[in-house]
C-alpha cells in the first residue's frame, strides 16, 4: 500500500517526519518529534511576575529530552539567558550569566563555579563557589579615546570562584572613524 501525503492524516504523517512540531497558544513549541518519532522532547514555560530586569527571570524553559534528562533555561525580559542548568537523575550542571545596567553580559560562571540557585527570588540568588570554579568576567569602557570606547568590551577576565583574584586574559583597543556626523570605534588591538 502507498500513502498519498497530500490525503494523510497529520497523526499518520508525522510518523514518517524527519521533524513534527506541535505548539500551544502563543505559538511556543510544546512539543517535538524526530525522525519518524524515534525522539521526543517536550517543552514547558512558565512566565514569572518579577519586574523588568536584566538580572531578573522573566521566562524558565524547561526541555524533556528523550533520554529524560532536561535543559531548564531562565530567561529575563528581553531573553538574555541567566541560567541553564543539564539536570539528569540526581546529577546537575549550572552555568549563570550575569549583567550590568545597560544590559552587557559581566560574568560567566561555569558549571564547576555554581552550586544552586533559587528560582522563587527574581536574580534567582545563584551560589557560587568562594574559591573553586571557573567564572569568566567582562570589563567595558567607560571613557572614549586613547583606544577606549565607552561601552565597549575592555578586558577578558577569568577567576577562580567568586573570591578569586581576576586575571587579564584579553585585553580590546579601538580606532574612531568619523562619516557623516557618525562615529563608529572598529576593534584596532586585541592584546593577549
């Protein structure tokens, strides 16, 4: 027997897709399929009613894999992602993202650095090693010339936990260039 797609059912279709997609209301995936259903993964989101913050989660994402192991993802109001945590059985990997007042990403801290977080709090009050762990931290401009351009990335840091002394890994210098009554700053320098 042959199956004319165009006649099918969506039900029948979806058995032999390489990707089925079903969404809810707000056209937000809920769940997917792939190859021929052989893996699902599921979605979930739940809004929070904190204020309008960078450092502040507006939207967790949580993705059931096929294996049962899930990505759960806090987002803030514009999406900047804060946090993602792997969490399969017993076993979780962090990674918290933090940002300045115009919205910059000023830390990075990896899994080996974090150890929880509190989704009822609206910076989600992640803990962070003292003394262990990589955190990665980005410095801007505050001033314009001499290679500065404000708002710009500045350095490249690394540190070991939260108490740990910074370490320059890179550093960023910019050139002006006026057209127009426009000023762009091109990266002239990267010093490592």
């Amino acid at each position: 027997d042959s199956i004319d797609p165009l006649a099918a059912s969506n039900n029948l279709v979806a058995e032999y897709a390489k990707y089925h997609f079903q969404y809810d209301s707000q056209q937000r995936a809920i769940l997917e399929r792939v190859d021929g259903a052989s893996r699902t993964f599921s979605f979930e989101y739940t809004t929070s009613s904190h204020s309008n913050a960078y450092n502040h989660w507006k939207t967790r994402t949580v993705e059931t894999r096929p294996d049962g192991s899930r990505w759960i993802v806090y987002t803030n109001y514009i999406g900047q992602v804060l946090l993602k945590e792997l969490a399969s059985g017993s076993d979780s990997w962090i990674e918290y993202y933090r940002f300045d007042a115009e919205g910059r990403e000023i830390l990075h801290a990896e899994p080996s650095a974090v150890t929880g977080y509190n989704d009822s709090a609206a910076n989600l009050n992640v803990a962070l090693r003292t003394s262990d762990g990589l955190i990665h931290v980005t410095d801007y401009y505050t001033t314009t010339g001499s290679g500065a351009a404000k708002g710009y990335k500045q350095f490249d840091k690394l540190k070991r936990g939260s108490g740990g002394t910074e370490i320059k890994l890179r550093e960023y210098q910019y050139s002006s260039h006026t057209a127009g009554g426009i000023t762009v700053y091109p990266l002239s320098k990267q010093i490592e």
